[in-house]
C-alpha cells in the first residue's frame, strides 16, 4: 500500500490508479477514491477559507485607503 500512498500524495487528482497498480483489489480501490475524495474536500476548504481571509484583508485595505 505504501506505492499508493506515493501515488496519491505525488498524482491527488489522478484517476488512473489501476492502469498503474493492476493487482489491486476492489477494496484497496475504494479506499483509495475515498481518501482522495477526503483530500479534495480538504483542500477545498482550505482554499475557501484563504480566500475568504484574502478578501476580507483587501476589503480592509481599501477602507483604510478611501
């Protein structure tokens, strides 16, 4: 497992898991959708909440200024 681990960390967004690692079982395929599928929520949120930080930060700026 530890090669889809490699693979998940270095290609997130992939979807071409088994062309790559063949002798997977199903179970092993799931799993892995899931924790792409946790990290890409993660990551969206993350994203969200910067971006709205940015934008609150700008917002102040320009109070400031005008």
């Amino acid at each position: 497992m530890s090669h889809v681990y490699w693979y998940i960390c270095t290609m997130k967004n992939e979807i071409t898991i088994p062309d790559h690692f063949p002798d997977l079982k199903e179970e092993g395929l799931r799993a892995v959708a899931k924790r792409r599928e946790n990290y890409a929520l993660a990551r969206d949120l993350l994203a969200k909440e910067n971006n709205e930080a940015i934008a609150h930060r700008l917002a102040k700026d320009r109070e400031k200024q005008g």
